[in-house]
C-alpha cells in the first residue's frame, strides 16, 4: 500500500515562482483570445505559462492591452504600468523636448534637468526634485 499523508515517499510541489508578462505579451494574449473565442482561461494560463488570475486580470483590461502601440521601443519589455508622478511637468517637458528636436537643439540631461524644474517653478510644484534617472529614459523614448 503507498504511503499516506505527510512524509516519506510523497512528492510535494514547489511553489513556482510568478511570471510577469511585458505589455507586448498581454497584448499578444488579448490578441489571441479575440482570435480564438473557444479558448478559455485555463488554455490562456498554461500557454503563457502564468496563473488563472493573472489572465483574468489582463483580459478584464484587454482594451487598454489592445490599443498599445508595440513599435514604442519603452513598452516592448516594461512590465508595469506606472502612472507619472508629476504628469504635469512631464507633459510640458516631453512638448518643448519635441520642439527642441524639431529645431535641431543638442539636448543634455543637465538641461532635461533645468527646463523640468523651470516648468516646475511655472506650474507651482513645491515636491519636485530633479533626478537623473527619469529624464534619460524620457531622452531616450524621444530621441
């Protein structure tokens, strides 16, 4: 007779570990779900190799999935959506970063840094602080 309960000679499942999809994926998932109606959750779950939920979720938000644009080399591999802090600023900064382009100004951090806390001091933000690391991924999509 095999054993029962816990204990010698039962196998036990590990916990796998959760898998994040990119925004191209989900909306790859979405795209695939539209496509073949006949496929449910649990066919979705085991072809892209995440849990239940999590297509649940991705397809509960698939309009927002659908009308990604994938060619946005940011989006390709970014796996959260992360809402801006100072939508704002970015705005204003993202404009004048397009103008500049478009009139062939040379743009460097230190002054991504100066017009962001320019159009701070414009729009009254008192919690702004100007850091590196946002404004060379904002240069990047950009240019």
């Amino acid at each position: 007779m095999p054993p029962v309960g816990k204990g010698k000679g039962k196998e036990v499942k590990k916990a796998s570990k959760r898998k994040s999809l990119s925004f191209v994926q989900k909306k790859e998932l979405c795209e695939w779900k539209r496509d073949n109606p006949s496929y449910n959750q649990n066919d979705l779950a085991k072809k892209y190799d995440i849990s239940k939920p999590q297509v649940s979720r991705i397809l509960k938000e698939k309009e927002k999935w659908l009308c990604i644009d994938i060619a946005n080399k940011e989006l390709s591999n970014q796996k959260r959506d992360r809402g801006a802090k100072f939508p704002e600023i970015e705005s204003a900064l993202y404009l004048w970063m397009q103008q500049a382009l478009a009139s062939n100004l040379t743009i460097t951090g230190d002054i991504l840094k100066a017009k962001a806390l320019n159009f701070a001091t414009q729009l009254q933000t008192t919690t702004f602080t100007a850091s590196d690391g946002g404004y060379q991924s904002l240069k990047s999509v950009i240019i």
